[in-house]
C-alpha cells in the first residue's frame, strides 16, 4: 500500500510541475542561422570569423569571408570612408590586380601573393628603388617603398602611402610585372569615389 501511494505522489509531483512549466512565459530567442543561408559577399572587407552567435539576435548575421582570390573585374576597391583606407593588390604571379589602386592620403595597401612565383614590393625604378620619395633609415635600397625581401604564395605585405601621386611598383624578383598606387587627398578622393559609383 505504501508504494502505490510513493508511486502516486511522484505522479502528482512530476504532472504539478509541468503545468508550472508550461505556464511560465518563455523568452524569445532568434532563429539558429546555417552557413548555407548566410549571405556571403566577396567585394567588401574580410571578416575573420565566419561562427555566427544566435543568441539574442534580432536577425541573421552576414558574414563575409576571407577572400583568397583575386576579384574578377579590374576595378579599383572602393571604400566607405576615406579614412581609415586598406586596399588589396593581389598578385598572381605575373599581373598585379587591380593594376591600378586609387588611395586617400595616409592609406595602405597590403599587397597578396597569390601566385608560385615569389614576390618582393619595390617603388620604380628598378635596380634602386627611389621613385617614391619617403626615404627611412631601415631602407634596404633607394626608399621605404620597399618590401626587402621576397616573400611566398599566401605571404602579404602592406605599406601605408604618405606622399601625394601616382607611384609605380614592381616585383623585383621580375620587374616587367608592374602596377600604380595614386594616392590622392581626401577631397579629391571622395569625388573620385562619386565618380565610379
């Protein structure tokens, strides 16, 4: 008799505390978001990351992942603001894409080996280096436009461009592949984007 009463009062309990369960308010939680529907953008800055926390969220995320390919069109990057400014030159082994990179003043631009041949920034003109005014005492040759070494596929390499101009660069470990940074003040530089959009 003792058991059937055990057995009916965990019943009770276990049934009691359901409905308590079932009648709390419950707290509103954002759909979970796979990597399929993530909308993905190959244009616009690299993300790091591509997890995408959902708790709490209002809406799904967008991520926007690493790019290891150089982008299809030879158009300059454009950015948001002029300030701060990283643009992406990549090379393929023989051609810098975009051949031609348009800057603000006090912009960088980091440089990706893409390619299997090795890669090593240079201002023009080759052997010396000296094209590009800005000149530093760890200069390896003629200007701190300058990588002073040669770097792999996968390495970059940045440099933030001080001097208003265009300025020509090569691979010095094959100076025939050749591309331009102009660099050009702020207001000049928001035209300039008013223009290719």
């Amino acid at each position: 008799m003792n058991t059937k009463l055990v057995i009916g009062g965990v019943v009770a309990i276990l049934v009691l505390g359901g409905i308590y369960s079932m009648s709390q308010p419950k707290e509103a939680v954002a759909p979970m978001t796979t990597n399929e529907e993530i909308t993905q953008t190959t244009d616009a800055e690299p993300i790091a990351s591509n997890t995408v926390s959902t708790s709490q969220q209002s809406a799904p995320t967008q991520v926007k992942p690493v790019s290891t390919k150089p982008p299809t069109t030879g158009s300059t990057p454009i950015t948001p603001s002029p300030a701060p400014f990283i643009g992406t030159v990549y090379y393929d082994g023989s051609t810098f894409i975009p051949e031609t990179i348009t800057i603000v003043q006090g912009g960088t631009v980091q440089f990706v080996n893409l390619g299997e041949r090795e890669m090593w920034i240079a201002s023009n003109n080759h052997p010396d280096h000296s094209r590009y005014p800005v000149k530093s005492p760890a200069d390896c040759l003629g200007s701190s436009f300058d990588e002073c070494t040669a770097i792999s596929k996968g390495s970059s390499w940045s440099y933030t461009f001080t001097e208003l101009g265009e300025w020509r660069y090569h691979n010095h470990t094959r100076p025939i592949d050749e591309g331009k940074v102009v660099v050009l003040t702020k207001e000049k530089y928001l035209k300039f984007q008013e223009i290719q959009q």
